[in-house]
C-alpha cells in the first residue's frame, strides 16, 4: 500500500523538488499551497490532489486538515514546508515584516501541526516533518525575521518530538543552509555556496525514511553555521565585512 504524504508549501523550491522525489518512490500526494497555478503543475507531474489555502490562517488549516481526514481517514507523513524570507532593513525599521514572517514560518507551523496531528494519529507509521533551517544556528544581518521564526520552529518541533515520542509519531527537523530555490534567487549568494533543490530533496526523503530526527543539507555547512555560534560578535562581524 502506498504511504500518503500531505505537503505544505508544495508549489515551488524544495516543496515542490520533495514532492517529485516522493512521487518517484511511490507516494500518494496530497500537496498545499497558496499559489494555485503553480501548484496545479506540480500536481500535474506527480498525480498529487491539492488543497489550495493560506497556511497563515489557522481556520483555513483545519478545515483542510478536515476534509483531507474525512476523504483519506490518514496520512502517514506530514510535511510542513511553507515559509517565506524578507530582508529586514534596520535603518528603515518595519516590525511588520517581522510579523509577517513569524505568521507564515512560525505560526503557520504550528497551525499545522494541529491540523495534522488527528490524521497522523490514524496512520500506523506517522511521521511528523518540519522546516527549520541552519540559520537557526546563526542568524545574520538582513535576517533577523526570517532566522528568529525558523529558530523558534526548531524549538518547538524538538520539544514535540520528545512529547509525540509516547505516541510513537517520528518529528524530524529540516535544516537547510543555501538551498537553490525562488527564496535564495533573491539573496545574491555566490553559486558555490548554494545546494540544488532535487539534491536536497533527495536527502531529505532519505533521512525521512531513516526517521532522522534532524536533517541537516549539507550537513557539512550546517555544522559549520553551529561552529560559528560559538565564535565571538567581533568575529562574525569581520567575516562578514570580509566576505559580504
């Protein structure tokens, strides 16, 4: 029998390049998102059903996470991936991008979490997925919003795998450093730092399978972004000035 994955966050970048993987390797799909047109093609080349909705709104979760339990009775892997970047410019200081960002990254998560739980419940092999990111190692300048939202998703997805583990439902971590998608076309990082999307995809079904409890891509620069952490203010600052 095929396992049934649902996929936030599903019409573009990593979303989409996990969703041909899974389709790949036999998975039903159930994929999300707010961008129909998109997500349209990509149900188109993997047979996925979508659920098009805004994963910032808590209603707009359960209803789908409702009508998906009602349709399917279960899913076995949830994945939730939506998040977005937006640079924040301290001398022109905007807390609502701060905002906007903690609503879609953070409290998007946790919306669905709470949408996913009743239909993981049901499986006999679920596996709860999360998207954090290495940043939550360090954050750097521009990112402040993007890099406090995903440090909070990795604490609260490690607080609920210790938790969900009395039920028997995996929580695995994603952490991704400079993953070539949409989001980091609008960065300008040089190219020998990025990571494809369909390499990243394939690592993350593999340690999915292998019910990894943190996913690192690579898992080289991820450890590296941890090292850094550790490195004095004054240190960091020259790096960055040294190498932008």
């Amino acid at each position: 029998m095929k396992r049934i994955a649902w996929i936030t966050g599903a019409a573009s970048g990593i979303g989409e390049a996990v969703a041909k993987e899974m389709y790949e390797h036999g998975y039903q799909l159930i994929l999300s998102d707010c961008n129909q047109t998109k997500l349209q093609q990509v149900a188109h080349d993997t047979q996925g059903e979508i659920f098009v909705f805004d994963v910032k709104e808590r209603e707009q979760n359960l209803e789908v996470g409702a009508k998906i339990k009602e349709k399917y009775g279960y899913v076995d892997v949830v994945f939730l991936n939506a998040g977005k970047y937006e640079a924040l410019d301290v001398k022109n200081f905007d807390s609502t991008i701060v905002e906007e960002t903690m609503r879609i990254n953070f409290l998007g998560m946790i919306y669905g979490v709470e949408a996913a739980l009743p239909l993981l419940r049901a499986s006999k092999n679920p596996h709860l997925v999360g998207m954090s990111s290495a940043m939550s190692n360090i954050c750097l300048p521009r990112a402040e919003a993007y890099g406090a939202s995903k440090a909070a998703c990795r604490n609260f997805l490690q607080g609920l795998r210790m938790e969900l583990a009395r039920e028997k439902i995996t929580v695995s971590t994603i952490l991704p450093t400079f993953i070539k998608t949409p989001l980091t076309d609008e960065l300008k990082i040089p190219q020998f730092f990025l990571y494809s999307s369909t390499k990243a995809a394939k690592k993350i079904l593999n340690g999915i399978e292998q019910k990894k409890a943190e996913i690192k891509i690579p898992a080289s620069l991820v450890h590296i972004t941890n090292l850094l952490s550790y490195l004095p203010d004054k240190f960091i600052l020259f790096l960055i000035n040294r190498f932008g």
